[in-house]
C-alpha cells in the first residue's frame, strides 16, 4: 500500500477510484491530497478489466 503518498499521486488506473477512506471513527471523502495510513479501511470501486491492476497499485494480495 502506498501508505502516506497524496491520492494524486497514486497511479489508479482508468475506470477505477477511491470512493472514501475510514479513519478510526470518521469517513473521509477523499480528494487528490488525502493520503492513506496504516489502519484506514478504503472503499475502492472499479471495472472488473482494471481490478487485478488497482489491487496491484495498491498491493493488495486478493488470490
């Protein structure tokens, strides 16, 4: 996980966003500077042709 870069500066692929962030008790709607840390839970939204590539920028492991 890309944890303290800028949203913006993570390379999401097309056909895919972060839709909000969940920090501790608050739920973040995230803009191009919102930045992700070690225990937010995202709500990620994408095609099924990107999903293996937003899981991959993200590393994620989904096998």
């Amino acid at each position: 996980m890309p944890f303290g870069k800028p949203l913006s500066q993570i390379p999401l692929p097309e056909d895919s966003v972060i839709v909000s962030v969940q920090r501790a008790d608050a739920i973040l709607i995230p803009r191009g500077s919102t930045r992700i840390y070690a225990g937010d839970t995202i709500l990620v939204m994408a095609k099924d042709h990107v999903f293996h590539q937003v899981a991959e920028v993200l590393g994620l492991n989904i096998d």
